[in-house]
C-alpha cells in the first residue's frame, strides 16, 4: 500500500518536472511556454498573417520578408498604408488586395488568399456604409495588418 502511495507521488513530482526536460520542440505544458493558441486568441490574423504574409512582407510588415528577395516586385512596405491613405487606413483596399477575388487572379506576385481564407462569414460595414458578408479570417489579418501602421 506505501508503495503505491510513493510511486503516485513519485510520478506526480517527476510529470511535475517534466516542463524543465529539454524536449523536441520547446516544453510539454501549454500553461507554463505560451502557445500558437494563445497567440490566436491574442491576436487571431497574427496567426493567418505570419503563415501566409510574412514570408514576403516580413514579420513587422516592412516588406522585407525572406521570399521577396526571389520576387519579380518587391513587396511593398504594410507599415505605411494609413500615412499613404491621408491618416486613414485603407481597409476596404486592403480587404481586396488581400481576397484577390476568386477566380479574378492579382496581377503581379500577390496571391489571392480566398482559399485560405474561407470559413464563417460575418457582417463588415465598408466606408460607404454597405454591409457585405465578409471572412472572419481575412478581417483578422486586415486587423492585424492595421496594428502594424507606423505612427504618423
């Protein structure tokens, strides 16, 4: 019977410690090496943008991303739409550029991202005031997109 009970807390204090093994890939535990997930619910097109954006526009949006040296255009610089815009982010642009209306393929390097993009749709009031039904993950990434603005 003290066998079972010191074996119970000797298994106890040793997956206890387990956050401290090296391990491929980071810790074990979720709750003590923030996660991807908990990136998600920070800040959900951080996500989106850093799989699909990032690797031409670069992490900060600079356009400086890893691939773009490859590309036949530079990638332009995210970080300056508002100050380009008069002081106003420019959205409605951003959403198109960015959806590539499918089937309408970008010209240039951009990609259209529908695909990537698709799953529930809810209500977006563009500037003019319409309310078009709109991804959830590509008003994420435009979010995100907006947060990366230089301070003008």
């Amino acid at each position: 019977m003290h066998m079972r009970v010191l074996a119970g807390v000797v298994l106890m204090t040793l997956s206890g410690c387990a956050v401290f093994w090296p391990g491929q890939g980071g810790t074990s535990r979720s709750w003590f090496s923030p996660s991807q997930d908990r990136l998600d619910v920070v800040d959900p097109g951080a996500r989106i943008y850093a799989a699909n954006c990032a690797g031409c526009h670069g992490a900060r949006g600079l356009g400086d991303g890893a691939l773009g040296a490859d590309l036949p255009v530079t990638p332009p610089d995210l970080t300056g739409l508002t100050l380009a815009n008069g002081g106003i982010f420019p959205a409605e642009q951003v959403i198109e550029t960015i959806h590539g209306y499918p089937g309408k393929f970008h010209r240039g390097s951009m990609p259209e991202f529908a695909s990537e993009l698709g799953g529930p749709v809810v209500e977006w009031r563009a500037p003019s005031g319409e309310v078009i039904m709109t991804p959830r993950g590509l008003l994420d990434v435009v979010a995100h997109v907006e947060g990366l603005q230089a301070d003008g």
